[in-house]
C-alpha cells in the first residue's frame, strides 16, 4: 500500500536480502553502527548481513551477539545470515539447526568459497528440513578463473582477464538440477540466486519457475544502472563480483523485473576501504556498497518503467515472500516499520554524507529523486534528513 500524504510518500520501510556489513573483522571497511546507520538512512528498516565476516558467521553464539548488538543501536533491524560451511571452507556444517535458533534467517556460500556439489545438496536437504532458504553466490570458480570483469569485447580490447557469463549459468543450472532431484523426492529445498547478473542465468531461473520448482532470485541496481563499459577507466570502484555485464544483459534483467521472473532487489552493499579500492584493478577487492542510494537510484533511472508500487514491492513485500515471512503491512496498531519517501526533489549525491564508512561511490555528483526523509523501525525513528 502507498499512503500519499503531505511531505512526502509513506511506503513500509525496506527490507534488504544481501549487505556485507563487516563485522566482526573487517570494521575498517564498515561495521554494524555504520552499516546500520546508513541502511536506515536508505529506508531500509531490515538487513541481512552475510557471512563472509572474520571470523565467519558460523557458530551460534556469533549470530546472537551481532543480533543483541544490533538491536542496541536502534538503527535497521538486523537479521543474519550463517556459512553453509564451517569456516567456509567447504566442509558440511551440521549445526545449521543452531543457528536457526540462534537467529540465523539465511544460509549462503556469498562471498568466498564455491560450494561443492555434494556440500550444496546437503545444505539443500538441511536448509528444507529447517524451512530455511539457501541462497547462493552463483559463479562457478573454475571458469570465473582469474576474471575481473566481464569477459565480451570490452574485456578483449582493454586486454583484462575476463570473467564469462557462463561462469554464472554453469552454477546456477547445477544448482537448479540438484533442487530438481530433491523435488522430485518430495524435498522442495528452497534456492535462492544471489546478485544474478547475466541474461542466461535468469533464462535457467525462469525455466525452473515454470517447472514449479522452489527457486528464486535477486538482482542488484548496479547490474542494472552499469555495465562492462565503466572499466574502460580501469577504476575498481567498478570491480564487483559478478562483474558488471553488457547493456543487453542490463535491459534483460529489467525485463525480469518487470516480468516477475526477478523475485527481488537486493544491493549486495559491499564495503571496502579507500586505500583498497583505489589499487590496481587487478589486486583491488570486488565489491560497491551503496545502500543509502538504492531508492533513488532505482526511482531515477527505472522508476518510469517500473511503476512506483512494483518497484516498492521489489523492496518490502517481494524479499519477504522470498524469505517466507509475512509481508510487511502498515496495519493500524501496530509498531510500524515505514520509510517516508520524497519522490521528487532532486539532489546531488554527496558522499561526504554517507552514514557508510565507504565514502565514495559510481554514482558521485549525479543528481537523483527519491530520496527517504523518515525511516521508522519498530516504531521508533531510525533515521531523519536533516535539512
Ligand atoms: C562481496 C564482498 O566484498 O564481500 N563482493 C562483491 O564483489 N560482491 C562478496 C560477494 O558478494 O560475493
Ligand atoms: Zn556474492
Ligand atoms: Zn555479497
């Protein structure tokens, strides 16, 4: 539901399914208060952080210490994902149960190892016993290789080790055959596609639909507002994992988001520190955070061909169905989770006012609607603009 009223649109507050807040073990890139700070300062009321922490989210104790903590700072609500493995070191993990109990909502491969076949199925069987969602980092290592952005024509004339498209459709068909062989055994294990970039994965993700199976997806505004074409700076602030695609595979993934074959937006928020951004492109980190902008971002550049209310539910409701939660409602009597939402004043993004510790972004100087005023998260002010 969109509330229009005076000031500004009232919509239920964000939900993100992928930011890598950093914590523990990498607070130099961000950490919880910073993370959270400026999820809430883009409308987001809940987040799921990824694993790929030092030490990695994998033990009980952990998740519930970053949920406590969390929830001291009255920011977005945090709500973690665990390793599928221990340490993601590709071993089995056979605690997943305690990590549910502990407050693990997700489990995911994102951002290190590729799983092996055989530990993804046995996550699989486990994550649907559970009632749990698996959501995978998509890209087979063998062929992604040493890759650092797409491999096309763009790749070839800069003479950058490329990073196939294949790479991406390989995995996600493996993965979409072991949820297959599950099914057909009477265990719909639930797959979900992290960041999928590349035209032909959502093919594969749109042909599982059509054969009922427990299979969803994400895509992420970069993928969609940057393509192969930025690396021609060899700036890796461009560097992210999958790498940015073509133009065709940027309007296709549009495509899906209009079609309902995309189930979701998430921005896979990935910190790192200047110094390590401005390396050669060749050694720099994968990753672009930039979850303050995602609304406006997404309200500027697609919000004509989405429609306001599709592109809310990419946000609220349709990550939720993802995930299996009731949907967000703005029910009277209830402790709301909203985000009030100036469509149309145009402002500069200014990354000096970043909530994030990563102040730098693609997007610097571009002029965007869109941007959230209020964020309310359990009924109490998470974020206010000042100004
Ligand atoms: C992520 C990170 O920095 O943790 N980087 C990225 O380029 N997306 C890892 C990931 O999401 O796979
Ligand atoms: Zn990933
Ligand atoms: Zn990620």
């Amino acid at each position: 539901d969109v509330l229009d009223g005076r000031g500004g649109t009232v919509a239920p507050a964000f939900t993100e399914l992928h930011a890598h807040l950093r914590e523990p073990g990498q607070t130099e890139k961000e950490d919880l208060h910073s993370g959270l700070a400026a999820a809430a300062a883009g409308g987001y009321g809940t987040v799921v952080c990824m694993p790929n922490t030092r030490p990695v989210l994998d033990d009980p104790a952990l998740i519930r210490s970053l949920i406590e903590k969390a929830g001291r700072l009255g920011y977005a609500r945090l709500k973690p994902a665990a390793a599928i493995t221990r340490g993601q070191k590709g071993e089995a993990l056979a605690e997943l149960q305690y990590l549910k109990d502990a407050g693990a909502v997700m489990f995911t491969d994102d951002g290190l190892t590729n799983e092996n076949a055989r530990v993804l199925r046995l996550a699989l069987e486990t994550a649907h016993a559970l009632g749990m969602v698996i959501s995978v980092h998509a890209e087979d290592a063998t062929l992604r290789a040493d890759g650092v952005m797409n491999e096309g024509p763009v790749s070839e004339e800069l003479g950058l080790p490329g990073n196939p498209a294949a790479a991406e459709a390989a995995r996600v068909a493996r993965d979409i055959e072991i949820v297959a062989g599950l099914t057909a055994q009477g265990r719909p294990a639930r797959l979900h596609v992290q960041h999928l970039s590349t035209a032909r994965a959502l093919d594969l993700v749109r042909d599982a639909k059509k054969r009922g199976l427990p299979v969803t997806c994400e895509v992420c505004p970069h993928h969609l507002d940057l393509t192969d074409e930025k690396l021609r700076t060899f700036d890796a602030m461009y560097k992210v994992a999958p790498p940015l695609r073509t133009q065709a595979d940027a309007e296709y993934l549009l495509g899906g988001l209009l079609d309902g074959s995309v189930d979701c937006l998430a921005t896979d928020h990935a910190p790192h520190t200047r110094a390590e951004k401005e390396r050669d492109l060749l050694e720099a980190p994968s990753g672009i955070a930039y979850i303050e902008l995602a609304f406006p971002l997404m309200w500027t550049r697609f919000g004509h061909r989405l429609g306001l209310e599709r592109l809310l539910d990419l946000m609220t409701a349709a990550p939720a169905r993802v995930m299996g939660w009731t949907e967000p409602s703005l029910d009277a009597g209830a402790p709301a989770d909203l985000v009030v939402l100036d469509l149309d004043t145009e402002r500069e993004v200014n990354p000096a006012e970043f909530k994030s510790k990563a102040k730098f972004t693609p997007w610097q100087g571009q002029t965007l609607r869109g941007w959230p005023t209020l964020t309310v998260v359990d009924g109490q002010v998470a974020y206010q603009r000042e100004g």
